[in-house]
C-alpha cells in the first residue's frame, strides 16, 4: 500500500479549479440565457434606457413645479439655452414675441420688463433699464437690444432653469410633456404586447396543434384581419365607441396586433407537436389543453419572448403616428405623436419642439430593438456552440 506525506500534496492553481468547476457543473437553461444576454453590450444599454425612461414617465413629474397642460403664454418657446443680454449687471432675455424677459442668476426667467412704447416707423419697442434708454429693434431675426447710441449689447447664453428643455409654443415645459408622453407611449406599448401575448399565444397553438382544416380556416382569418390596415381599425373604433383619444388606441392595437404572434406560435407548434415527448403524453393519457400548458407552451417561450419584444418598438411608433395625424390622445394630453405634430408649426424658429420628442421616440425604439436583437441570440442554441 502506498504511504502519501504531506509533500505529495499541493494546492491546484486557480485557472484548473474554475476549470473543473467549469467541467462538473451544470448550469440551467435560465441561467445559460441570462448569460448569453448579458454579453451584448447593446442589450445591457437597451435595458437601462428603458429603465430610465421608466422612472422618469413615472416619477419624473412628481420633481417640476410645472404641469403638462399649464400655459404660460409670457414664456412662449424659449429655447433651452438662453441667449441673454446683459444691462447693468442684469440679464435679459428677447422672447420670440418682443417681449424683454428678466433673468436671475440662476437661469431663471422672470417677468417682462414693462415697455415705454414702440417706434412704429423705426421698428423697435422702448425700454427704460436702470434710468438709461434701451431699443429692442425687430427689423431683422433675432432681435437686438441696443443702447440709446445704437450699440448692441454684449451677450452671453445661460441654461433655462425654468423650462430646462425649453417650452412650446403655447409656453408649456416640454420636459414635462415629453414625460407624460413617454408613459403613453409605454403604456400602449406594453398593453398592445400583454393582448398580444395572451390572444396570440391562444390562437396560434390551437391552429398549429389542431391542424387539419380547423387550421386553415383559422389562418384565413388572420389573414383577413392583417389586410386591413391599422388606420381603418382607429377610425371604426372611435366611430362604434363615439370616444377617440387613447382608448381607441389600445384596443385598435389589441385587436390586431396579436395576428404576428399566431404566426410564429402556430409555426412552433407545428414542428414541436412531432416531437417524442408529446406523442408519450399522448400513450400516457394526457388531454389536449395539459399538452399545451405543460410541454409545448413552454417550449416555444423563447421565440414568443422575442417576437414580444421586437413588437413593443413598432406598437410606440403606431402610436405615435397616430396621435401625429390626430388619431391619438385628446388635447391637452401630451403625447409624443401630437408634440411632434404641434412643432411643425415653429420648427423653423424651434427646431428643438421637434428634435426632443422625435429623438425620445428614436431612443426608444432603439432600446426595444436592443433588448430583441439581445434576446434572440441568448435563445439561440447557435449561439451557445
């Protein structure tokens, strides 16, 4: 028999235990997922934007002291950054309108200065600033204020404390806007996915596992409802349920858009349903309905969790369209589509009124698209080769 002494032992390096570990650990299917998700950085970038856009259409105006629908017409689409003039140690800031706007130290913006009258004939409004004589001239963009000598004051830019993505053109704060107008967004988005998931997944495993002609009559029917086109949907909702706004949106969106999902399930379950598993179910007794929740459901999640995901983005723009054309939300609700469609109006003197919300509504899109493209690799079996 063979004697060790404690010289014959030592310890294995930390590169051969992770290995070992490596070797002799199984690791589930949940976790292998997760993995594999985690290794895009895109996706990781897709849930955090999604996750600050979130918490801030849900919390974010609960922190302004201003509202979504409160006009302030003396603050009518001032921009983010202000360019002030400075008079004796005080700013002042030239509203689109010719109004002359005080600014504190801090960027906020105060009442107008009160005007001494206007110089029809020489097109300029006059100020009286500290006892000295100032003309705002308006005959060219933007105006200038100049002193009783004709010099034009020096000037600096600082950040609109008030409105600090600057405000419309009925002075209301666009960062406020834009946050109610995200939550719609999500809102629809997720309960034109939660539908979807619920009908779709329904619809498609009965038609895929039913087969037969019960298939097909099912699938024409999908195929009639994907003819017709979304717009046609909006417009007989508001006309049946005489309401437009967001209601007729969601449901517009629920009644159609699980028809993609069927697709893909009934897809699943047509090559899933050949499988040995089920055909042991079937010799063991099991019923129809049990097959489904218990063996094919399951195993067509991955395809369902990305065909999910990939669909939010498009159900934000559809929502957004809509409420671009006036199908949407009803005024003064905000919404990304009817901020976008209230910019054009201003976009050549406030481009930003268009860039924010059609820049939220690419940033999301963007996200979901991340999150999709993050899925579908960590669910394929490719992918974990």
């Amino acid at each position: 028999m063979s004697q060790f002494t404690p010289s014959d032992w030592a310890l294995c390096g930390e590169a051969r235990r992770e290995s070992d570990l490596a070797a002799g650990t199984s690791v589930s299917y949940a976790k292998e997922v997760f993995y594999q998700f985690t290794r895009r950085w895109t996706a990781i970038a897709g849930v955090l934007l999604v996750a600050v856009m979130l918490a801030l259409s849900i919390a974010g105006p609960l922190f302004s002291e201003n509202s979504f629908d409160n006009q302030q017409r003396t603050y009518v689409s001032t921009p983010p950054i202000l360019p002030v003039y400075e008079v004796h140690g005080q700013r002042y800031y030239v509203s689109t309108s010719g109004k002359l706007l005080a600014v504190d130290g801090d960027g906020r913006l105060q009442e107008a200065a009160p005007s001494l009258g206007e110089e029809r004939e020489n097109k300029r409004y006059v100020y009286e600033l500290d006892g000295e004589t100032y003309y705002l001239n308006y005959r060219s963009s933007p105006f200038t204020l100049e002193d009783a000598q004709g010099r034009q004051q020096p000037m600096t830019r600082v950040w609109n404390r008030r409105f600090p993505l600057g405000s419309d053109y009925l002075g209301r704060d666009i960062m406020v806007r834009l946050m109610y107008g995200a939550r719609i967004s999500l809102t629809v988005a997720f309960v034109a996915t939660l539908v979807n998931l619920v009908i779709g997944i329904l619809y498609g495993s009965i038609s895929g596992y039913l087969g037969g002609m019960v298939d097909v009559v099912m699938m024409r029917i999908v195929d009639i409802i994907s003819s017709i086109p979304l717009t046609m949907y909006v417009i007989l909702i508001m006309v049946l349920f005489d309401n437009g706004g967001l209601a007729s949106i969601i449901i517009a969106l629920g009644s159609v858009y699980w028809v993609d999902m069927a697709r893909v399930v009934r897809g699943e379950m047509l090559s899933l349903k050949k499988q040995e598993y089920v055909s042991a179910a079937h010799t063991m007794g099991s019923g129809t309905w049990y097959i489904l929740r218990r063996h094919l459901i399951p195993n067509t999640l991955g395809p369902i969790i990305v065909t999910a995901t990939m669909q939010i983005p498009s159900a934000i723009f559809t929502e957004a369209f809509m409420s671009f054309i006036g199908l949407g939300v009803s005024v003064p609700m905000a919404s990304l589509g009817t901020m976008c469609n209230d910019a054009l109006e201003t976009l050549q003197i406030a481009p930003y009124q268009l860039a924010f919300p059609a820049g939220t509504i690419c940033l999301a899109m963007f996200a979901f698209n991340f999150i999709g493209d993050g899925l579908r690799d960590a669910f394929d079996p490719q992918m974990r080769k």
